[in-house]
C-alpha cells in the first residue's frame, strides 16, 4: 500500500482570506499565488512570490476556501511542514512563514 504524501503547507484562514481577494482582484487569468524560493537573504533562503497563470510542471497545489497556492518543485524541501500565514499589525500587513525547518534567522523578516 503506498504511503500518503505529507501535505508540502497550509494555509491559515487569515492567509487563505487574504490570497482568495487578491485572486479576485486580479481576476480569470491568474490560476493562483507561486511560492519559490531563492538564494539570498542573511539566512542563506528568501521566499519568493509570483502570480501564475497556469499550475507547472511538478507544482504542488494548495488549495483553502478558494485560495490556490502553487509551490515550485525546487521549493518543496524547503517548505515541507511550512504554515503560511496573514498578520496585520499597526504598522505592516504581511504574509509571515512559519517554517519548522529554517535552523536560523536574523529577524530583519527577509528569510
């Protein structure tokens, strides 16, 4: 019997809120939000997000309450576990990674 795959992420409700209005916003031609990563960043990895028209070749889906995310291949190992969320404070409102495989980080919210 094959195993089941561990979900890659998750999306909280505030993050999946937020992802399914900006889907709105940009409307039919765009299949939903890609996570990457990069080199880059004082941790050695910076996430990256892009629209995408169309789910690639080896793209995982996220999908909640009408929030499509797509993870890129090369991604997956780093994201594996990861909890994407949404939190507005007084001074910002960003999409914040609650990764249980980052072993560092400086705090500058660029990792």
């Amino acid at each position: 019997m094959a195993r089941a795959r561990p979900q890659v992420m998750t999306l909280t409700d505030a993050a999946a809120s937020r992802i399914r209005a900006m889907l709105a916003e940009k409307g039919a031609g765009v299949a939903g939000l890609k996570i990457g990563v990069k080199k880059g960043g004082c941790a050695g990895m910076e996430y990256t997000m892009t629209w995408a028209e169309a789910a690639g070749p080896g793209d995982e889906v996220i999908e909640k309450d009408g929030a499509r995310v797509l993870v890129d291949p090369m991604a997956v190992l780093y994201l594996l576990r990861t909890e994407m969320d949404y939190r507005v404070d007084k001074l910002s409102a960003k999409f914040v990674f609650n990764n249980p495989n980052q072993t560092s980080a400086c705090g500058c919210g660029e990792s």
